[in-house]
C-alpha cells in the first residue's frame, strides 16, 4: 500500500472535528457565556468573591451528584422521577435509625441501613419498567408519588410532625460525619464527593465495557441484546444507581443541617434532568456524557446563585432554566448534525 493510499483512508482530525465529536461542548459553551454574563451583573456584588465561589459551587455538587447518576440512565435511554422522593425517604429514614429517641444507631450503620432500602426501591423501578414494559417515566412517576406520600404517613405516624430534628449533637460526636461535613482545601465534602462520582461515572462510561454497554442499550436494546449485552442487567442496576445517589445526597444534607424534612428533595427529579439534557444528553438515549451532566449542574448552580447577587427576584430562576433546557436541547441537536458530517 503506498503512503498516498494510506493518506486517504486515514484522513487526519483536526482540533475542532474532535470536539465536535463530544457531546459537553454545548455546554462548555453555555457555561461561558453564564459565567460571563454573572461576573460583568454581579462581580461587584460579591459573585466573583471566594464566598460567592463556594456557594454555586456547592449547589453544583449536590445536583452534580444526583445528576451524574441521572445521565447514565438517560443514556441507557430510561428516566428516573422518583429520586426526589428518594431524597426525602432515605433522609427521613436515616434520620430515624439515628436518632436517640428512635433508632438510637450508630450513624455508619444508619447510613448503610438506609443505602440497603434505596437499593431496593431502585431494584423495584428497573424490574417493574423491564417487566411490564411500561414507560419508565410512568412506572417512576407512580413511585415518586407512592414514596412521597409513604414518607408523609409513616413520618407523622411515628413522630407526629413532618421533620426530625436534635441530632446536631450526636453528629458533632460521630467521627463519620466529618466525611460530609467537612472541608478540604476550602471547599465543603459535598464538591469533593461530586468531583470523586462525576470522575468514576465517567470512567465506567468511557473506559470500561459495562460503559459500553450503557450506549448501547441506550441506542438499540434489541441490537445491543443480539450481540450479548445484559439489556437487563445494566437497566436495573443503572436504576440502583440513581437510588444510591439519591441516598449520598441526603447524607450530605440530614450531616449539614442536623435534621431531615419530609419535602426535602422535592423538584430535585427535574433539575438533575435539566443538568444531563444541558450537557448533551439526548432523552432518546444512546448519546450523551456524565461531565457534561455535572457541567449541567454548574451552569445552573451560577444562574441560581446569580440571580442572588444582582438582586433579581428568584421567581425568574425558573425562566431562565426553562430557557437555557430550550436552548440547550437545539444547540446540541445542531452541534450533533455536524459531529454526524464529522464521522463521515
């Protein structure tokens, strides 16, 4: 084979071609342009400060971290609406187990109790999508409102209110909660937590066969399954996941603030999903990128935290999230057009 044969069966790709190959890049794109626009409205008022940094940063984290779970799944081309409520639950339910006039457990055990219960309810949501066939949007909507209202009855039952409170104490005596509670380098567990499940997910995703098979149960489950991929498998356990990430969740929040609430989590199912669609998912699934998710989450942590520091009303946080999902979804269909003439 001479070396011009060689030239143009293996056509160089340039910097440009490479980038448009990844599906963040609307995203890294969005996110300059947020930034931008906050640091020139609000640098003055504290925004650009170390203070105001740490704060969209840890809104980031704790949306990064559900949402990292929540791309995965919707690239395997599944949705999961019952992790708000799943917030609530664990945190109500690790409360309990911890708390001295209840539970009275160790807070290690606690935690682990509850992670077991999350499990399971993740277990329960994949087997019933794979075994009724029904939209997974339907079978975890009905969930979100069984556990939402499951966690109501059982809350009052026990305690007759809707919060559990007065386990300060026993956190500030448990060498535990310094792993969620602490800082490093300045910044709070909750954004090392973040980075440490952004950067595993993104391993599995790319770099291991179980990643693989994600994509490809996510682009064509009866293809995917002809040539020997756990269809199944990985569903359910991508259901656990986001379980699981709902429970790391609360532990960061019930180790924070001392307590739990019955509404806690609530409206968290939709802006993880903004955060994964933002950064390049597809919610056809087969397509999409656990960094561009917590990218996602960042975007909307600086617009949360922006609008605070110039003053605007928080109402229109709303509006601005619908509008970025809206101009996000085009952005990245057109920039997935040309990754396509790219491949070509």
């Amino acid at each position: 084979m001479t070396a011009q044969s060689r030239d143009e069966r293996l056509q160089p790709i340039g910097l440009w071609q490479r980038l448009l190959l990844r599906p963040e890049l609307g995203s890294i794109a969005g996110l300059i342009v947020v930034f931008t626009f906050f640091a020139l409205m609000a640098g003055s008022s504290g925004f650009l400060t170390w203070a105001g940094t740490r704060n969209y940063l840890e809104v980031a984290a704790q949306l990064g971290i559900l949402a990292s779970a929540v791309a995965l799944l919707m690239i395997a081309g599944e949705f999961d609406l019952s992790v708000s409520s799943m917030i609530g639950v664990a945190a109500i339910s690790m409360a309990l187990l911890a708390h001295p006039d209840y539970g009275n457990l160790p807070l290690g055990l606690a935690i682990l109790l509850t992670l077991g219960l999350a499990l399971s309810v993740g277990y329960l949501n994949g087997y019933l999508v794979l075994r009724t066939g029904l939209p997974s949007f339907i079978v975890t909507l009905a969930m979100m409102f069984i556990l939402a209202g499951a966690n109501i009855g059982f809350t009052k039952l026990i305690t007759k209110l809707t919060i559990v409170s007065g386990l300060n104490e026993k956190i500030a005596q448990d060498p535990i909660a310094h792993l969620f509670t602490g800082t490093l380098l300045g910044l709070p567990a909750a954004v090392w937590w973040w980075l440490g499940v952004m950067g595993v997910l993104s391993f599995v995703l790319l770099r291991t066969p179980f990643g693989n098979w994600i994509f490809g149960a996510g682009g064509d489950a009866n293809a995917a399954r002809n040539v020997g991929v756990p269809v199944h498998r990985v569903k359910i356990t991508l259901f656990m996941l986001t379980a699981a990430a709902a429970t790391l969740l609360a532990t960061i929040q019930v180790m924070g603030l001392g307590s739990a609430n019955v509404l806690q989590g609530q409206g968290k199912e939709l802006e993880a999903i903004a955060a994964a669609v933002i950064g390049g998912c597809l919610l056809t699934g087969g397509y999409g990128s656990v960094i561009g998710a917590g990218i996602g989450a960042l975007i909307l942590a600086i617009v949360q935290q922006g609008i605070i520091y110039t003053n605007i009303d928080l109402d229109w946080f709303k509006v601005m999230v619908g509008g970025m999902i809206l101009g996000a979804v085009i952005l990245n269909n057109h920039l997935r057009k040309l990754s396509m003439q790219v491949r070509r």
